[in-house]
C-alpha cells in the first residue's frame, strides 16, 4: 500500500481566494443528437475550485411577425350555420407562409406550419393596443396588418441539451452519462438555471476541463455554460505562492 501522500500547504497567512469563472460558448444547429465539445485550461497561477455549473441561451430567431394577406373576409357556406374556413383562415396562412418565405434560409425557425396553427398565435404585442382600440371599427392601418400576428414558436425556455464535464488530465468522468440540463440545471427562463455541486471539485494548474454538450431541442443559437468557482491563490508550489511567500519575508 503506497504512504497517503498531504499536499503542502501555503504559509500561514499567504493563501486567499478570489471569486472566478469559468464559461465557454456552444453554437447550436438545431441538430439532435449532434455533439460539440469544449475545453478550458486551469491557468498556471493557482488551482481552480468549482462549486457550480449554470447556463444561459440566445436563440438567432425567437419570433415570426405577420399578417393576413388579404385582409380576411367570412363567407357564409351554402349550409345555413356553416362558415368557409378557407375564406376564413386562408388569408392568414398566406401572410406566414409569405413571413417565413421573405427570411433567409440560415434564419428560418425550423418549426412546422402544422405546429404553428395547431399550438396557436396570437396578437403581436407591438400592434396589440392599437388593433384592440380600434376594434369597435374593424379596421387597422395597412403598417400593422402586416405585422398583426406573431406565430407561437416554441420558445427558448423549452430548451434541452445533454451535458458532461470531464477532467482530462485525471481522466475522471463527473456523471455516470450525459445530463439532461432540466434535470441537473433547470430552464433557460431563470427557474433554477443552475447547479451547485453537492462536492466542490478541484481542478489543479493546468488541468484541461471539457465539457460535451448533446443537442436535443430543435434551436439554433449560442448555449452559454460557465462553471462557477473560485481560484486558491497562494499555495505552495505555485507562481502565487512563490509570489505571496516572497512579499512576506519582505515585509
């Protein structure tokens, strides 16, 4: 059995810690199951401590405005209590299938037209107050029916993604398999984006950290994940050490 090997600790005195993050950028496709993996190196001053792991998400689109082309009109059907839908819906179907022609290709939100009228739209909150004031009318400027509904895409909080975080240098793996981030995380709105390790982990100078993301959500745009910590300065066998040590005996 090999002797139990105790680091050596910094001077009395000599050894403090400094708040520090750690955060990388994912760029996502809306591919699932495509993985992107990420690294970071402890910087050589001192080890890393890690308490946390949190995350934050900008989509590249998060919204489709549009309106009804033409203005819609209701016709009655031949059978008395009947309503055209095609007269009725048409128009509005028109104006997105025209609102998402007229976006480039890259920026189109991959969401199903299907979707998209079967979980609903509503009122575009910008034109909402001026088409329900004048509503006792029927009429609206030409400027805001075209921008008179915003599709129900889904929204960024609906965001999933698988993660690992892993220390290269030891080898060690910090999860038996990939985490769901509602799971370990929570949801991009702000309920519980974050997660505070039930043991920090130490990452010694130079140690390489990676951390693979997996997609799973249909979203494109930039998966932001920091790992929350802070940094022991001043430890024995490194620059600050040495550094802390030095201005001691000076005084």
């Amino acid at each position: 059995m090999m002797p139990l090997q105790v680091r050596p600790q910094a001077e009395s005195g000599t050894q403090r810690t400094i708040p520090f993050d750690y955060a990388l950028t994912f760029p996502l496709t809306g591919q699932p199951q495509r993985i992107l993996r990420r690294t970071i190196t402890v910087s050589v001053e001192s080890a890393f401590v890690a308490v946390g792991v949190g995350y934050g998400f900008v989509p590249e689109l998060e919204r489709l405005v549009f309106g009804a082309a033409p203005p819609p009109i209701v016709v009655l059907a031949a059978a008395p209590g009947l309503v055209d839908l095609s007269a009725l819906f048409g128009p509005v179907v028109s104006g997105f299938r025209q609102a998402l022609a007229a976006l480039p290709l890259e920026q189109r939100p991959d969401v199903a037209e299907d979707d998209v009228f079967a979980n609903g739209f509503r009122l575009n909150p910008e034109v909402a107050e001026a088409v329900l004031t004048n509503g006792a009318t029927g009429f609206v400027r030409p400027d805001v029916a075209s921008r008179l509904f915003e599709a129900a895409i889904p929204t960024p909080q609906q965001i999933q993604f698988l993660y690992a975080i892993f220390d290269e240098g030891s080898g060690r793996e910090f999860q038996s398999e990939p985490i769901l981030s509602t799971a370990g995380l929570g949801t991009a709105d702000g309920d519980r984006p974050f997660r505070q390790f039930a043991q920090p982990i130490r990452f010694e100078p130079r140690t390489t950290i990676r951390i693979e993301v997996t997609e799973v959500s249909p979203f494109r745009g930039q998966l932001f994940i920091a790992l929350h910590g802070y940094k022991a300065l001043g430890e024995a066998g490194t620059p600050t050490g040495r550094l802390l040590r030095g201005v001691r005996r000076r005084r």
